[in-house]
C-alpha cells in the first residue's frame, strides 16, 4: 500500500514538474513565433551582408559583424580567468572565513545591474586607460561584468567532480596541478559549457554596457581594429527602437529576429558540445 501510494506520488509530483516547464516555454515559443511573423518577411541575404545605406533602411551586417566580435573578444578575455579563479577557489584555496567572504562577494558581483559595469567600463577602459570607445573597452567591460557568473558557475561544475577522481589521480603520482588540469576540468567541461552560454547569451544582448564603451549610433562600415567603435545588434534595435521613427515594423522585429537568432545558435552549438563531452565522459567511466 505504501508503495503504491509513493508510486501515485512520484507521478503527481512527475506531472505537476512537466506541467509548470511547460508553462514556462508557453511565453518564449509566442514570443518568438510573434517576431519570426513579424520579422521573417525581411530577412534576406542582402539584409543580412548588405551594407546600411541608412540607420532604418539597408542591411545589418555591421551590427551584426560588431556583435560576434565583441562576443567573442570578451570570452577570450573572461572565459581564462575565470577557469583558473574558479580552479584556485575549488582546488587550492583554504575553506575559511576569507573563502566564505570571497564567495559572497563574487556571488554579489554577479547580480549587479550592467548599468554599473558600463559606467565603470567608461570611467576605467574608456578615460582612465585612454582607450576611447571602442571594441577593446567594450570587450574589457563585458568581461568584468560576465567574471563573476562565470566564476561561479565554473567553481560549482568544478566542485561538483567527485573527489575519489582527484584521490585516485594523485595516488598515481600525478601532481596537483596535473590533477586539476588533466582530471577535475575535463570532467566539468559540461558545466563549464553551461557558463560560456549564459555569459554569451548576457554578452550578446546587453545595450547599457556597450552604450557607454563601445557602441556607434550609426557607423555603416565595419572596424578595421580593436580600437575602433563599431554597431551593435543590442544597440541598433535600440536606436531603431526609441530613437528612429522612420524605421519600419519590420526592420525592427527583422533585427530583433536575427539577435534572437543569434544567441539561440550559439547556444546551441555550445549545449551540442557539453553534450558530446558528456557523452565522451560517460565513456571513459
């Protein structure tokens, strides 16, 4: 009896679990078939690789140039520090009162509103260190903002690695550092994967950060180096937005399609490689 009653349990419980995810999907599947019928009418390649010949009219891609490379720029800045950060705090660090305050203090950081981090960016990339505005100020911003999730979510995946691997690793004569590197991080490659798409998706759409350190309301060509501004998605549907009322409907739910799009795929891409490095673990064991 009680087994059954468990097992009726276990399928309520199952189903009020399905039934709230569900829910939860309702908003985004009306939200983007919303803009996919609003926006899909004008997207073409010329709308994509064309050049704008007006901040309402023409194509996207010096926005769209300028997102990917201020993307990627600021992971190649964040993702390293914050691995190894993540790797002192879970593999050397003593667990005291310094680590627990540490711990806070990075957890803290990670819910500060990214107006501050673009008024730091300005006052310390853009004034202090003289670099104007341009991709490496903004990719320096993005990468202050993005270090504290990444760090925490790459401390947890990290922590999450179950010790006899790390006791089975250095019994064998491997040392620390070999450990930490060879064992416990390819390990947590899933999770690692899990942060760099939350920091890609929060790099890619963020508007206040760029606005102070990087983004041009209208510069159709691209930049020639990292000292240049350039147009960004986030902030072109901005201007288009707010600040432009010759734009279409349909340039700007075109624009917010491609910008949905894009940090949809490159979530993708980055969930097909923690599966496959699942996959590659499960494996090994």
């Amino acid at each position: 009896m009680i087994k059954r009653t468990t097992r009726i349990g276990d399928v309520f419980g199952y189903a009020v679990i399905y039934s709230l995810t569900a829910i939860t999907f309702i908003p985004l599947l009306a939200f983007i078939v919303y803009i996919v019928a609003k926006g899909i009418g004008r997207i073409d390649l010329d709308f994509l690789f064309g050049a704008s010949s007006s901040l309402e009219s023409g194509g996207i891609f010096a926005p769209l140039y300028g997102t990917i490379i201020l993307t990627l720029l600021s992971l190649l800045f964040s993702v390293p520090i914050a691995l190894f950060a993540a790797i002192y705090l879970s593999e050397y660090a003593r667990k005291n009162r310094w680590f627990a305050i540490i711990e806070l203090t990075i957890v803290n950081l990670a819910g500060v509103p990214s107006v501050v981090y673009g008024l730091f960016g300005l006052g310390l990339f853009v004034v202090f260190f003289g670099f104007g505005k341009s991709l490496l100020a903004g990719a320096l911003t993005m990468a202050c903002m993005s270090l504290p999730l990444l760090i925490t979510v790459f401390y947890q995946a990290l922590k999450a690695v179950p010790n006899t691997l790390r006791e089975a690793s250095l019994s064998l004569g491997a040392s620390k550092l070999a450990t930490a590197f060879r064992v416990v991080v390819p390990t947590a490659t899933p999770g690692i994967f899990t942060g760099v798409i939350l920091a890609t998706a929060r790099i890619a759409g963020e508007t206040a950060p760029v606005l102070f350190t990087v983004a041009a309301y209208y510069m159709p060509q691209l930049p020639q180096s990292v000292y240049d501004q350039s147009m960004l998605l986030s902030y072109h549907l901005y201007a288009l937005s707010t600040q432009n009322s010759a734009a279409s409907e349909e340039q700007k739910f075109a624009v917010t399609l491609v910008l949905v799009t894009l940090v949809l795929l490159v979530n993708a891409l980055a969930i097909l490689g923690r599966a496959r490095a699942r996959k590659k673990i499960g494996n090994l064991e």
